[in-house]
C-alpha cells in the first residue's frame, strides 16, 4: 500500500467521518490509556528526582559503623558490657582490603547531641562534630567559602571551624562575612575557615547545615579530655567493592580487636548506605514496572474496544466489502483497508492522549518549580515516548487484526445479496 496514495487516505477520513460520534467514542479508550501512561510516568519520574536529590550528597557505597552492646559472653567478657572504639582501630580498618576512605567522627554529647555556639549577642544550639578530611570524600557538600579541614589542622590541634549555611545564618545575621572570623563553642574561641551548604534536600540536609565541623583531635583535647575513643566510623569501598562487603570485613576486625564472639551480630551497629540505595532502586523500579503495566492493559482495552467496533463497522460495509471484492479487490486489499483505519484510529487518539500527558507535565512542572524539596518536576523522557509509539502501534495492530480477517473471509456474491 502506498503512503502516499490521497485517495486510499481520502477513503478512511471517509469511514471514521460516517459515525463520528462512535468514532470518536471508541478512541477515547486509547486516548485515555495513552494518557494515563505518560502521566503516570511523568509523574515517577518527578518522585524518583525528588528521592534522588534528597540523598545526593552522600557515598553511595558509605558504610557507618559504631560500637554497641556485648549480647554473648566471650573469653571472660560478660555480655551488657557497651564497647568503645578508639584511636587504635583506625589504622587497621584503614589497611582492610577494599577501603577507599576511612573517617572516624566523635560528636559533642554523642549521637544527636549538640552544643552551643555564639558570636557576640548571637548564639544557636548545633551540631558539633570532630573530624577528619577524608570526611569530605563521604559527605560531599557544597562550598560556599573557604576550604575543610586538612591534616595541619588535625597535627597541630588548631582551633578552627568549617561551618554549615544554617550555623552561618544564625550567627552572621547581620550579614558579616564568617571567612576568617571567630565563634565561640562551648566557650572556646575557633576561626572559620570554611562555608558549604548541603547537596540533599531532605531532613539530613538541613542536618549537615545546621553542623559545625572541627578537627577531630582538637575535639579531643577541648572536649573529650584528651581521651582517644571514636563514637563511629564512616567509611567508603572502593569501585569494584561491595559496600556489604566492607561491612562484614570492617565488623569482623573489630570483633576480633575487642574480643566479641563471631556471631554476636548486636555488638556493633551499622547503616550500610549501598543497601538503602538499592532499595530505593528497587522500589521505583517496581513502580516503573507497575506503571507500564497498568498503562499497557488500559491501552490494550481501548485496543479491543476499536476491535469491536470494527466489527460492527465490517458488518455494516459487508455490501461494500462485496462490490470491492467483485471490482478485483484482493482479500489482502480488503485486510489492509482495515488495519489502516484501525491504526489511524488507535494513532490519532494516542497521538492527542501523548500531547495532552506532556502538556499536563509540564504545566504540573511549571508549578512545582525546580527546587521543591517534595516532589521533584514531572518529566517524560524520549525513550518512554518512543516506546509509548510502539506499544500504539501493536495495539492498533490487534485492534484490526480481527475484522480485517472477517473482512477478508466474505464472499462476494453473498456480500452482495446481504441487506
């Protein structure tokens, strides 16, 4: 069949127009699915951005460890006994095999504390940790000024601060700029060395802007009374390693340093971010599967209602039908003349439920604004949109398959005596 041929296509127009109310009826099921896929997809997509920014920011492959409680007696250790790490375990974790970044952190009133800070009449309460450069490679935020800490810092116990966006806003309200000036901590005085904000969105990332980081050892000194213990690890695998992995090598060294059974698996605590993130992976996976599947049977129902009608629309024509079989129209003439109008049909209203999903998308899109830290902005990639085509196209493939076939199987001498 030619493409080309205005007349073959003139014949069509000619046959959706001779019942345009059930025409048009029976394309709003395919207008319909149509829609609801690109919606539904657009809509994912938003979500999965949204996920995706609220934990950017941090390691993908981050492993935090930190000590927990004896559950098992071992080598005359009784159990309840609360293990502390320390200063010693850094260097044989960091030689462990498939280490990237090793960071040990301790925090001002442990996990969840906070401490006071102050500049002059203005004062906060924040998180204050102790840390080490590598810290940088695991939480990787943004600077706005300045620089981290670096080993000097941590060799000579200097009294410096990197500060996050909220700590600055706090104590810099008159609008001064915190490079190079001073706060106090808890009394002491500490220079500012360094300004980031947080690359997530969530909760977490007001967090890390809410926290000031100093150098672990000068935390040690002024703080912790120069006791040498470490409230937990952070650590990062290296490319070709399991996060999981480093887990089980990080807790089975520390299990044999400070003498806990082997299978005592509540002696340490851990948050293995690799593992969050491929359940997150998984999950809109599955809500991509999901969405394809109800689009694709919403698609294939308006399919078969465009079958039925046809159907109707091949009995009606059986007279039709008949004249052009005796005029030296083949049986494979008669069966494209169906499959045409069924895929012009099935493409039409596709084609109007395509446009008015990505409109909806975008006006959704307009609405939501680049930076909402709830939802991120719909968006209906080209390879969804491709893939919507062919799935289209098969189903107005099986829309006219049928009644293409009884359209050719008539006869047509009894075509034309039917009434």
């Amino acid at each position: 069949m030619n493409p080309f041929d205005l007349d073959r296509w003139q014949e069509v127009g000619d046959a959706l127009l001779a019942s345009p109310v059930r025409t048009l009826l029976s394309m709003a099921g395919v207008f319909w699915g149509t829609f609801a896929l690109v919606v539904m997809l657009g809509f994912g997509k938003g979500l999965e951005t949204a996920t995706e920014r609220a934990v950017r920011g941090m390691a993908t492959n981050a492993v935090f460890l930190w000590g927990g409680k004896r559950t098992m007696p071992f080598q005359g250790f009784p159990t309840d006994e609360w293990l502390e790490l320390d200063a010693s375990d850094v260097e044989p974790l960091r030689q462990l095999e498939g280490m990237r970044w090793l960071a040990p952190r301790n925090q001002l009133g442990g996990h969840r504390g906070s401490g006071v800070a102050r500049r002059g009449p203005e004062a906060g309460t924040f998180n204050v940790v102790g840390d080490v450069p590598e810290m940088a490679f695991i939480e990787t935020s943004r600077f706005d000024g300045g620089r981290f800490l670096d080993e000097l810092d941590l060799d000579e116990r200097r009294k410096v601060a990197v500060i996050g966006k909220q700590v600055a806003e706090t104590l810099f309200a008159d609008g001064a700029d915190p490079m190079g000036d001073w706060i106090e901590i808890g009394g002491v005085p500490f220079k500012v060395v360094g300004l980031y904000h947080s690359a997530r969105t969530d909760d977490m990332g007001d967090r890390e802007e809410q926290t000031i980081h100093i150098p672990l050892t000068t935390f040690r000194t002024v703080f912790d009374g120069g006791r040498p213990s470490v409230q937990w690890f952070a650590a990062v695998a290296e490319d070709n390693v399991s996060a999981s992995d480093l887990e089980d090598r990080m807790k089975v060294l520390l299990k044999e340093r400070h003498h806990v059974h082997p299978d005592d698996d509540m002696a340490f605590g851990s948050f293995n971010a690799e593992r969050e993130f491929g359940r997150i992976r998984r999950l809109f996976s599955g809500i991509r599967g999901t969405t394809w599947l109800v689009g694709s049977a919403t698609l294939l129902s308006g399919a078969i209602g465009i079958g039925n009608v046809m159907l109707v629309v091949v009995r009606e024509r059986t007279r039709e039908i008949g004249v052009r079989r005796a005029v030296g129209a083949t049986p494979r003439d008669i069966v494209r003349m169906i499959l045409m109008e069924a895929l012009v049909m099935t493409s039409l209203a596709g084609f109007a439920g395509l446009v008015a999903g990505v409109v909806l998308c975008e006006l959704a899109s307009a609405a939501i604004g680049p930076d909402n830290p709830s939802f991120g902005p719909p968006q209906v990639d080209a390879t969804a949109t491709l893939i919507a085509g062919v799935v289209l196209v098969c189903a107005g493939l099986l829309a006219g398959v049928l009644p293409a076939r009884r359209a050719a199987a008539i006869h047509p001498v009894e075509a034309l005596r039917s009434e």
